[in-house]
C-alpha cells in the first residue's frame, strides 16, 4: 500500500492534503471513542470537577494525531519531517479552534497540510537553501511559543 516513489512538485501537496485528511478523520472517531470509553470509567464519573473525560480525550486524539502522521508520513513518502510538522502544526491549530471556536477548522483544513508539505521539502540532489533553512527556524519558534504560551496559559486559569 505504499507508494513506489515520493512524490513531488503538485502531488506531494495533494498527498499530504489525502493523509491529513484520513488521519484528521480517524482522530476524531478515535477521540470520540476515547470520550465515550472514559465517561464510563468508574473513576472518571466520581470526578466532581468534570476534566477526566475531556483529559482522556485530549490524550486519546494526541496520541492519534502522533500515531496517524507518522503512519500516513511512511505511507504516503512524505517522510518523519512532514509528519513531525503536521503534529507540531495540529496541535498549535486545534488549540484554536479549541479557543475561538470560530471558522478556525476551515484553517486546519487549507493551512496544515499545505504548510506541513513547503515545511518539509527537500531534495535529494541539493542542499536546503538558506531561507528554506530561516523559514523552518522561525515557523519552529513559533509553534514552540505558541505551544508553551498555551501550556502556560492551561496551567494559570
């Protein structure tokens, strides 16, 4: 089932829009049935506060999200680089939707796949160039602070 060779220029973006698109949609069966199997533990139904279920959820879809990019980054030849920046960028992206509920999965859908593939282009024959090389420094800082800002941000409120 894996392709024979990687592709490139178009339809190495149509790829990675098809394995963002499969894992996306298995990630969110899965969450829902990390949701459903956590509401009916015991332990999580005595929780007065309520955060068991959405805590088993959150990691129920990380674990997917990881899980899944990786297998469709083998699958598709788009290798561990696109993989790691879907991941990186899936979880910087959901956690606006999570916080605007607004038309962010429309974001998701037109953002990640497309800036997971530029991020990860590379060619065999050549060295990166030196704004590829920028490029990916200054959209890995980004997500790090996004990331951390939000992870402060959960610890605090």
């Amino acid at each position: 089932m894996r392709l024979k060779e990687t592709p490139w220029g178009a339809a190495r973006f149509a790829w990675g829009y098809l394995g963002a698109l499969v894992v996306g949609m298995a990630t969110g069966l899965l969450a829902l049935i990390g949701s459903a199997v956590a509401g009916a533990i015991p332990a999580c139904r005595a929780d007065r506060l309520g955060f068991c279920v959405p805590r088993v959820t959150v990691a129920v879809a990380v674990l997917a999200l990881a899980g899944g990019f990786l297998l469709a980054g083998y699958l598709t030849r788009l290798g561990p680089r696109w993989a790691l920046w879907c991941l990186g960028l899936g979880l910087v992206l959901g956690q606006v939707i999570v916080e605007t509920e607004l038309l962010a999965l429309g974001w998701v859908i037109l953002a990640l796949p497309a800036g997971a593939v530029a991020l990860s282009f590379e060619r065999p024959d050549r060295e990166l160039a030196r704004w590829c090389r920028l490029a990916h420094l200054i959209a890995l800082g980004l997500v790090g602070l996004q990331f951390l800002a939000w992870l402060l941000i959960l610890m605090l409120f």
